[in-house]
C-alpha cells in the first residue's frame, strides 16, 4: 500500500459538507493531515465528520469575495487545497436564463477563483517568508472541474461552461507558480454517486418513479463500466495529486470518468 504522508501539514477543503469534499477531508484525516479548514453552506454537517486532527469549520459561501479577505490572513502556512464546492445548474443554452445562467457561473467558476487565489497567495507568502528552496516547499492545489467542461453534453448549461473555465484556470495557474513551488492540478469526474445530482429535474422524477439507487444504475448502465463512481475513489485520485507522490505533476486534468469520454 502506497503511505501518503500528510502529517505536520495543513489543508483547506471546499464544498466539505458532503460528496467529494466530505471524502476528501476523511482521506486527509486518514493520512495524519494535522490541520483542515472546511468550508460548505452547510454549517450543520460540517460539524458532524468527527475527525481526529484539527478542524475548523467555516459555514460560508465560497463565492463571496469577504470570506476570502477576511479568511486569508489566517491561511499562513497552507500546505494543502481541494476547491471542490459546486452546484448543479442545467438547461439548453437557448433556453437558459440569465439568472440562472450567473447562479452557476457565481459558484462554480467565480468561487472557484476567489478560492484559489487565496490559496496561491497563502502559499506563495508562506515560501517567501520562509525563504526555502524550490525542491523543499510544499504547495499543491486540486480543483474539481468535470468531463462535462471536456466533453459537450447537450442541455449541461452553465455547469459544463464553468468547469472548462475551472480546468483551463488549474492550468494557467501551474504555469504561473510552478516557479514558487506550488504545483495546481484538476480531476474531471465522470458520474458520482454525490447530492449533486438531486438539482437535477429529471434525476428527482427518475427517483420518484424508480428509487435513487436505481435511477442511478440505469443512467451509470450507459458507461463503459457501468456504474458510478463513489466519492471515496475521487478522494483518493485527488490525494494523490495533493502528495509529495504526484510531485512531478502540475498543469493537469485528470479525467477520471469510467470511459464516459470515449
């Protein structure tokens, strides 16, 4: 078993409450991680992970530029990032309104920024202060974007335009602070078994009808692997990009969607 040591670091995780993120923070606890900042709406569940290393919880949302001022003073010495909070938000492009059209942009690719800059500014000051060499800093950053911001899927909406936008930022940003030793990747999922999906109409008429288990099973039945991924598989792919493991990876977009793509 490959030992991925996170102990002595520190590592912040949107959209934790759930999904992926809540996965995310359970993987870095698992692997000694001493210090997690956890952000999600969802203040309640934040609190109910139970995990054995230091955490603070922050109810916020991540597309509000003052949570990211007033939070970043604190963020000295990060080590560690998953920006993964999303909302799903669909529709025909013609058919889109703009309302709907700037909700998801706001989160999924705006909070997406002002989430990573933050973070980048957090390290980038933690190695000038510092002032260790390149090959000793620690700093790495996992955005999550989406097969669906790689491969067009009709009636995706916003939520497809904004993950291209999240995966083409990881890489402008690797190439901008690869220098300071701060390595930036994405994962783009395919199908996971996360809340995500309840945003959708037509999923929450498919389980009214059928149960969500089976909802899910028939539309993961049109994948080479034929079912779902569940956030826990995610967890682990982002964990490594964040490890000393993936250290000679930045600039990257894992697409980890079971063949959807093919």
């Amino acid at each position: 078993m490959t030992n991925f040591t996170f102990e002595g670091r520190s590592a912040l995780v949107t959209g934790a409450a759930s999904g992926i993120g809540a996965a995310c923070a359970r993987w870095l606890d698992r692997q000694g991680v001493s210090k997690l900042w956890l952000i999600d709406r969802d203040g309640d569940r934040l609190a109910e992970h139970g995990l054995a290393c230091d955490v603070e919880t922050i109810a916020d949302d991540i597309a509000d530029e003052a949570l990211w001022t007033d939070l970043e003073p604190n963020l000295a010495g990060l080590d560690h990032a998953v920006l993964n909070a999303g909302i799903g938000v669909g529709g025909a492009i013609a058919d889109h309104s703009f309302e709907e059209w700037r909700r998801g942009m706001a989160v999924n690719l705006d909070g997406a920024f002002l989430s990573l800059r933050a973070c980048l500014r957090a390290m980038r000051d933690k190695d000038a202060q510092t002032k260790t060499t390149q090959e000793s800093r620690r700093g790495s950053v996992v955005l999550t974007a989406s097969i669906t911001g790689i491969k067009p899927v009709p009636g995706i909406g916003s939520y497809g335009v904004a993950k291209a936008g999240v995966a083409h930022m990881a890489r402008i940003a690797a190439a901008e602070v690869s220098k300071d030793g701060i390595r930036v990747n994405a994962v783009a999922p395919g199908g996971v078994d996360t809340a995500i999906w309840d945003s959708s109409k037509d999923f929450r008429a498919g389980v009214s009808a059928h149960g969500r288990e089976a909802t899910l099973a028939a539309m993961a039945a049109t994948t080479p692997r034929g079912r779902f991924a569940t956030p826990d598989e995610i967890a682990g792919e982002i964990g490594f990009l964040l490890s000393d493991q993936a250290s000679n990876i930045t600039g990257t977009v894992l697409v980890t969607d079971g063949g959807y793509s093919l």
